[in-house]
C-alpha cells in the first residue's frame, strides 16, 4: 500500500485530460484482391489438369526397336490388357481428385473474396465506431 491515498476525482480528470487529446482510428482494410492471384489459376492446379491422365496403351516409341520392340510390343499390350480395369478405376480416381482440387481452389477463391468484403465492412463499421467515441457530448464538454 502506498503512503498516499488516491484521490479518485483527481485522477479521473487526468484520465479525461489524457483521452481528450487522442483519437482511435480503425485500421483500413487490405486490398486482398490484388495482393493474391486467384487459387484456381495456380501454376500447381493447371499443372494437375494438364497431367492427370495416365497412358493406357504402350505407346510405339517406348518399346524401342529391333529384338527389343520385337519382345516388349505384345508383353506391353498384354500388361495394359491385365492392367485395364485397374487403369480405369485409378484414370477414374485421379479425374475426380482433379475436380475435387479444382473445386476447393474455386472455393477458396470465394472465401477470399468474402474475407475482403468484410474486411472493408467491419473497417467501415469501426470508424462509425470511432465517429461516435469521439464526438464531443454538447451536454458534457469535458468530454
């Protein structure tokens, strides 16, 4: 406890005396839209659609040539034959990972734009906020 006591009124007034020469003033918001490209053009997902299918078939050139083509052309064809519904199941599964990501970027390409318009909305709600704490009561001067 300290020796002197605290005189209340006195130190309300210097309270009010400190507040009447500051002012609250809301952030402004971000300008996410052209902080961010959109997700759904990413080099990643453009990427996915362009390399999501798988081959089905042994194409001509992997097989190489002479003896070589000779033996691995109908070991190939009969390996994609045994593999094919395994192939399509898998082209299948891959396809809808695709669309799946595709639709998660374009969602969050949404959100982001949701975010922003809020951001700006709650920005604009704050400095009503700070008009209204700052206006001088014409009752109350001292405020």
């Amino acid at each position: 406890m300290s020796e002197h006591p605290i005189d209340s009124r006195e130190l309300l007034q210097r309270i009010a005396a400190r507040k009447a020469n500051e002012e609250w003033t809301p952030l402004p918001p971000d300008d996410l839209t052209d902080a961010l490209p959109p997700m759904h053009t990413d080099a990643v997902v453009t990427a996915l659609h362009d390399r999501w299918i798988l081959p089905n078939r042994l194409s001509p050139g992997d097989a190489g040539r002479g003896w070589k083509r000779a033996i691995l052309t109908p070991v190939g064809r009969l390996v994609f034959r045994v593999l094919a519904p395994y192939l399509r199941a898998e082209r299948e599964l891959l396809g809808q990972l695709v669309r799946s990501n595709d639709a998660l970027a374009r969602r969050c390409d949404e959100l982001a734009r949701e975010i922003a318009r809020r951001q700006a909305l709650e920005a604009e709600n704050q400095l009503r906020l700070a008009a209204v704490l700052h206006r001088r009561d014409p009752i109350d001067p001292a405020r």
